[in-house]
C-alpha cells in the first residue's frame, strides 16, 4: 500500500480553532494555577494537579496543529 505525501486532516477549520483555543485556555488555566500554587507557598505534592490542564493543554495543542 502506497502512503500519500500529503497527511489526510479529519477536522475542518473550525475543529482545528476549537481544539486550539481549548488547548490556549487549558495552558492559561495550568499557568495561573502555578502561580497561585507558588505564591501561596502550597506542598509540591499539591503541584500535580497541574498535570489535569497540562495534558489537556498539549492534546488540544497538538490535534490542532496535525488537524486530527
């Protein structure tokens, strides 16, 4: 079976502006939650509930830009 050389997207422009806005919106929830986990001096251990918005900010970020 021949591959072709150009990928194959499975969303359109307007899956690919959601996925990307949810990702930005998941990043920028990650960050301000760092910053307020830092300033009111909480445990480390407290910091992996960061990993929550994190994955879902490198999810939406990456099926964006692969259109997938």
């Amino acid at each position: 079976m021949e591959q072709s050389k150009h990928p194959v997207s499975n969303i359109g422009p307007g899956g690919q502006r959601k996925r990307a806005t949810w990702g930005a919106g998941s990043l920028a929830v990650a960050v301000g939650l760092a910053v307020v986990l830092i300033a009111t001096d909480q445990p480390r251990l407290f910091r992996l509930i960061l990993a929550v918005p994190l994955w879902g900010a490198g999810l939406g970020l990456l099926q964006a830009k692969g259109k997938t």
